[in-house]
C-alpha cells in the first residue's frame, strides 16, 4: 500500500475529481476581476468635427415703444449746466428691425481628445443570481465524477491486496513445490542405490533392467526439478514487483506452507456486503449521479438566468481637455441583466431527451450488474465449496500416498516388492503431493476473489485512510 505505484496514481485521480468539484462550486461564487495597465498610441486620439455652414433665415424683429429713465450727469451739456446729476424719463417709440437671410461657414475642427499614454485600472464584478439548476447540474456531475474517481481508488487497493495474496502465497506453493521435487529426487536417488546394490549384491530378483529403468526415471526426475528453483526465484521477483520494490529485488515468504481455513460466508449475506462495496457497482451509481447532472443541466435551457454585474474604473492621462475630464476618468456602473430562452430549434429538449436516454440505459446495465455480481459470487462461492471437497480428499489421499510410499519402499529393500512398484508410489506420492499443496493454495486464492468481487477485505483501512 505504500510502495505500489499504482495506488498513488489512483489518488491522483481522486484529487483530479475533488478539484473538478471544486471547480464546480466556484459558479456559486461572484466573480471578480481586477485589469490594470498603460496604454501607449503612436499618435493622440482626436475627433474631426466636419466643414458645416449655418444657415439663419430671414427675420422681422419688432421693439415696442416705451419709456426708460435715464440719468444725466452733472456738466453733461457745459460748465454748470446741469449742476447736478439728474434723472428724467425718456419716451421712444416702437419699431421694426428686418434681417435678410445668411449663411455662416464653420470650417473643419481637429479636436485632440487624449495624451498617447493612458494608465489605467478596471475592476469587473458579475454574480449569476439564477441560473435555472445549471450549476446544481454541474455540481451533481462533479460529485459522479468524485464518486467514480474514489470506487476506481478502491478498486485499484482491492486489486493490490488481491495480487498481493495471491502471488504471496504463490511463491510458498513454488517453494512447497521445489522442496517435494528435492525430497523426491532425493528419495529415487536413494532408491536408485538401493536398485544397484540389490542389482550387484541381491539374490537376483533386481535386475539390470530393472536398474536401468530405475536410472532413468532418476534422470527425467531431475530434469523436472531443475527448474523449480527458477519458478520459486521468479515467484518471489514477482511479488517484490508486485509491492513497488526494484526489479533486482526479491522478496521470501515467511511461510513454509499455504495456510488452510475453512470459510464460513454465507451466500446472501456476500451478494447484499458485494452491492454496498463492489467498486463496480458503485461506479454504476457514481454514474447514474454524473447522467442526472447532465440531465438537470440541460433542463436549465428553458429557464431564465438572472445576473447582477458591476464595474470600477480609473484612468490617468495628461491631458485635460477632450475626453480627458474629471467625469470621464473615474466611474463606476451597476445592472442586473436576464436572459430568457424563447426558441432554439428544439436544442434543449434534445440534450433533455439525450441524457434522460443515458439515465434508462444505464438502470438497466444496473439491473445486468446485479444479476451478474450475484451469479459471480454464487459460481465462487460453489467454486469455493468445491475446493474444501479437493482440499479433504486431496489431503486424504497424500496421507496414503505417504504411507504406502513408505511401506513399499521398506518391503522392496527386503527384496518383497518389484523395482517398478517403489518407482511408481514415490511418484504418486509426489503427484498427489503436488495436487494437495495446489487444492490449499486455489483455496486460498478463491478466497481472495471473493473478497475482491465483494469488496470489503480492505474496507475498514479505506475509511481510515479517508
């Protein structure tokens, strides 16, 4: 669990999903913005105002007649006269005053608005006040995702302590198996002096023949066990491997034998543990959780989204004229903005109809999924009853193989038994020697699929390490 590369690469997923979710939860959020910069032109920005002419047509203006005091002052019309400032009204009458029609030319006008170099900064603020379930939809795919993300994890940790088990306890069957090959030979080869001396030195019922073919069968023995060492070598490589340590590394068992323990589950209680942990199944849930995300997330299309946006500014130039006021450089705005779907060729209700397909398939490949976990886990689970039956007859029948190998071997010594009869049972004794040591470890290793199928052998490290 801490040196297999394949686990932290499953983690990686995981952290992949949770930052997708994260992503999916920013939607609820306002979004703010801060731009800043400096602006620089080739050339000021300008505005021409056009050539015009400005026509004023002809006019009649009437002054009405009336009075107006008027005030004179002192020597006004010579020394003395008058000899003090005084007032007196003045009458006029009233008049007429006729224009004729002009025309006033306005030539061209280049107006400068701003200096080539604007500084400026800009904040922008916008908050989807509703969006129509959009971002629940999007939330709901991103928790699927996590929820996939996290079933494959504990897949990948199911997986290794599966491997794990199974390559363990691979590796002391490969050495249970080298060492019966070793005892074997040995035991022939021992026979084989035997053979010899009963041959030279006998009464005569061993003979040449005999000992050639007693030779013989010593030899094809050896070839066989010459290379279960290499298996056993190879067994333990692969579970250094298999535990992330380097290839040049091996790793020997503890164990001299594969252990053997009866299993005590029950059926109906493993289908019900298999549809709360099976990784598959709850990748079939994760799933239906991503499609209804989808679905809300098209639905949205034919609701209205509302929106509450705002916007900050401030920009320094050096001129002071054109655009370039006091007004102009600083300001701030404040909207609320809705968008409301009227028609779009029947889009949405196609991404509606399309992922409400997705949701339907799927339940039924749930129905399939059940069915298939359960009939799996009956087949090992009878499997598994099938192996105990092995595993007792097998047993049975190595304990006899051992004592007749025994019995023969101490008659034929006494010259009681043929030369073929003592070849023949140390062979069967190891034949069925190997056939028990295989019936434990499939033992074992249907074990090990059923905790895999169901999903719980590693269940409680899981919660922990979560």
């Amino acid at each position: 669990m801490e040196r297999n590369h394949s686990r932290p690469a499953s983690r990686f997923a995981v952290a992949m999903a949770e930052a997708q979710h994260r992503q999916a939860l920013a939607g609820y959020w306002p979004q703010v913005n801060v731009k800043a910069g400096v602006l620089r032109m080739d050339e000021a920005p300008n505005f021409v105002f056009p050539a015009t002419t400005m026509y004023i047509p002809a006019q009649s203006v009437s002054i009405p007649g009336g009075t107006a005091t008027v005030t004179i002052p002192a020597n006004a019309f010579g020394p003395g006269f008058p000899p003090a400032a005084i007032q007196m009204p003045v009458s006029f009458p009233g008049q007429t005053v006729n224009t004729k029609a002009q025309a006033f030319p306005i030539p061209e006008q280049n107006i400068k608005l701003l200096n080539p170099t604007t500084g400026s900064v800009e904040a922008n603020f916008t908050w989807l006040l509703l969006d129509g379930g959009t971002r629940r939809g999007y939330r709901e795919q991103a928790l699927g995702g996590l929820d996939a993300a996290r079933a494959d994890s504990h897949r990948t940790d199911l997986e290794l302590s599966d491997s794990v088990i199974r390559i363990y306890y691979g590796a002391v069957l490969a050495r249970q198996i080298r060492k019966l090959g070793d005892d074997t030979l040995a035991r022939m080869e021992a026979t084989l002096h035997v053979t010899e001396t009963l041959y030279k030195e006998g009464s005569g019922t061993v003979t040449k023949a005999d000992f050639l073919d007693n030779e013989v069968m010593v030899d094809t023995v050896r070839s066989i066990v010459a290379p279960l060492e290499k298996n056993e070598m190879s067994a333990e490589a692969a579970l250094a491997y298999t535990i992330g340590l380097s290839w040049t590394s091996s790793v020997e068992p503890s164990d001299e034998e594969v252990p053997y323990q009866a299993y005590g589950g029950n059926l109906d209680a493993l289908v019900s543990t298999a549809y709360e942990f099976n990784p598959d199944w709850k990748k079939v849930e994760a799933g239906l959780r991503v499609f209804e995300g989808e679905r809300l997330t098209a639905v949205s299309g034919h609701y209205p989204k509302l929106a509450l946006t705002g916007d900050l500014h401030r920009w320094w130039n050096s001129y002071n004229g054109g655009a370039s006021t006091i007004e102009n450089r600083a300001g701030w705005t404040v909207g609320a903005g809705i968008e409301i779907p009227v028609f779009d060729g029947y889009l949405t209700g196609a991404k509606v109809a399309e992922a409400r397909a997705k949701i339907n398939k799927l339940k039924e490949e749930k129905l399939m999924l059940r069915e298939g976990i359960g009939l799996e886990i009956r087949d090992l689970f009878l499997g598994l009853a099938a192996s105990e039956k092995t595993y007792q007859a097998s047993f049975d029948a190595m304990k006899a193989a051992r004592d007749d190998r025994d019995l023969t071997t101490r008659a034929y010594e006494s010259g009681l038994v043929a030369t073929e009869r003592v070849i023949r049972v140390q062979l069967q004794e190891a034949l069925v020697s190997a056939g028990y040591y295989k019936a434990v470890y499939e033992h074992r290793a249907l074990q090990s699929s059923i905790d895999l199928l169901v999903g719980k052998e590693i269940q409680g490290a899981f919660n922990l390490a979560h």
